[in-house]
C-alpha cells in the first residue's frame, strides 16, 4: 500500500502538531455561557415540501451575535414519542442535504435535523451582512480580530445550539440524539458531540479542521485548507507571526474539543485522503476517551467510502 503520510501502526500513536492554546477549557467554557444567554427565538415553520409518512419543517433559530440560523427538520409521521433524533452536518461550502435526501432516518423513526452552515451554501445568516454567499474562508476569519471572533467559533456554536434546541423539543428524548457528518460535517459533528455533552452518538467520517500546524507541515495547504497559504502570502509573507497564528487556529482545531466528547463515537478515515490528511484525522480520534471504533480505508481518499452509511445508519439505530 502507497503511504501519504506516516504507517498506519504510527497513526495510533499520534498526538498532533497543532499548540492547544493554554486557555482552550476556559475559552470554550466561556463561549458555551454567551450560547446558553442567547434569545434562541426558535421558529418551526411547515416546509413546502411534504411527504405522506413524514413531516417536513424549516427551523430558525438566532445563533451568537445574532444571526439566524436555518436547519431542516424531518420528523416521521405515526410513531410514538418521544423520538430519538440526529443532527446531520454538511461538507465545507455546502449546505443541508435535499430533503428527500433525509427521508432515511424517519423511515426508521428516528427525526433527523440538517443545520445550514453560516455564510456558506445554504440559508443561514452570516452576520457581516450577507444571507449564504461567502462561501469559503472561513478557517481564517476573525483570525486577526481575536479568538472570540473565530467564525469557526460560531458555528461550532451553532451545532451545539441546534442540538439543544433538538433536545428540548417534547417529540424529542434528549437522551437518544446522536450526530453525523462528513469532512467539514464530520469536524462539526465531533464539535457538536464536544459541546453538548448530552450527545449519545456521533459517526464522524474523515473529519477536517484538525491539526493545522500539521496539514501546513505536509505542503497539504490546498484544496479545502488554501486559506492557509493564502493568509501566509497575503497578511504573513515572512512567517514572523507563525507561531502565534497556529496556536490561534487551536482554539478551532478539533482535535483539542475531541476529550470533552462522552458520546460513543464511530469513524471513518481513508488512508489515501489528500484532502485532510490520516494523521490530522487520527489526532482528534485518539484523544477521544469515549467509547470508540475506527472504520479504515487503505485504498481510498477524501471520498464516497463504501458501506459506511450503512453502518452509520445501524450505530445510530442503537439510539
């Protein structure tokens, strides 16, 4: 087998490049308390698009400061509450899933929930101004403004806000919701798990926003990690102020959220992944102390890994 990064017997024994800022617990505690004080003005509004063995909602809900975020919302008709639920997040740029693309779970009688990311592809509100058209950059937004104003920072909020929010509903037991998600859904999927610790299940598969320092390490800054690069060449040219930017991005690395999680976790890493590299991957699942499985992909990439839906859909039948 071709190796892109280091052996696999290696991988389970890597800890990450990226610093952990000295204040991460105290940061993250902090951001959850400027969550929780928000005005969540939660809005269900009956979808256009309906189906006879389901029923279709679009959720609104103000995320910090203060934008509207969107998720769809699918429970299933004719099933005795209360339900259990996951929270499903989508790839880097994208937006929620079609929703017919969601008619899986409540078939199972399991309601599912598809956050739209801020700013990205989808109908979530991006508070500097614009509704879903900034599309990408958003690793290094707010970087020069403070930690606080991370926009990683806000939607790995907003995940753990939808899933409160989830949890509060009546049909919904808060104690059986677990979350899904690959790539960028996977990062949040983990983030999700990490803040709102009443998650019972998460199926994250090859994860990004992990170990920066590393991907930067590896000439691995392209493709979805470009912004990397583009800051360097645009605001650092010298790399005088490298240090301090990786140890900034610590704060939205995944890999330092990943102890908080107490969900089971299953996941997913293909070991020809040139998009987010296995170990970078394997740096956030190993400091996971929950209970764990890792499903490996010798032969394939950042791609459509075969069967692990499937699997996906059972682990989460255990809710």
């Amino acid at each position: 087998m071709p190796l892109i990064d280091i052996p696999l017997e290696q991988l389970y024994q890597y800890e990450g490049r990226n610093p952990v800022p000295v204040d991460f617990d105290d940061y993250w505690n902090r951001s959850l308390n400027e969550m929780k004080a928000v005005d969540a003005q939660v809005e269900l509004v009956p979808a256009s698009f309906q189906v006879p063995r389901a029923e279709c909602f679009d959720v609104y809900f103000t995320g910090v400061r203060g934008a509207r975020i969107h998720a769809k919302y699918v429970r299933p008709k004719h099933v005795q509450g209360p339900l259990p639920a996951v929270v499903s997040f989508h790839g880097y740029t994208g937006r929620s899933a079609d929703w017919s693309e969601l008619l899986g779970y409540p078939s199972l009688g399991i309601a599912i929930f598809a956050m739209d990311c801020r700013g990205q592809g989808g109908s979530s509100e991006d508070t500097g101004g614009v509704k879903g058209t900034t599309h990408n950059g958003h690793i290094i937004r707010g970087l020069d403004s403070g930690p606080d104003d991370l926009l990683f920072r806000h939607i790995f909020l907003d995940t753990a806000q939808l899933a409160g929010i989830a949890m509060e509903l009546p049909e919904i037991d808060e104690s059986r919701v677990g979350a899904i998600g690959g790539s960028q859904g996977g990062a949040l999927a983990i983030a999700c798990a990490a803040l709102e610790p009443r998650i019972k299940r998460a199926a994250p598969f090859y994860p990004f926003l992990s170990d920066y320092q590393r991907v930067w390490e590896m000439d691995l800054a392209k493709d979805a990690y470009e912004e990397l690069r583009t800051y360097f060449r645009r605001f650092d040219p010298l790399h005088e102020r490298e240090a301090e930017i990786f140890e900034r991005l610590g704060y939205i690395d995944i890999q330092h959220l990943a102890p908080r999680i107490q969900a089971e976790v299953l996941m997913a890493v293909g070991l020809m992944d040139t998009i987010c590299p296995p170990s970078t991957q394997f740096a956030a699942y190993n400091k996971i102390k929950a209970p764990k499985s890792l499903e490996i992909y010798p032969d394939f990439g950042h791609e459509h890994l075969p069967f692990f839906q499937d699997k996906t859909m059972q682990f989460m039948l255990g809710l």
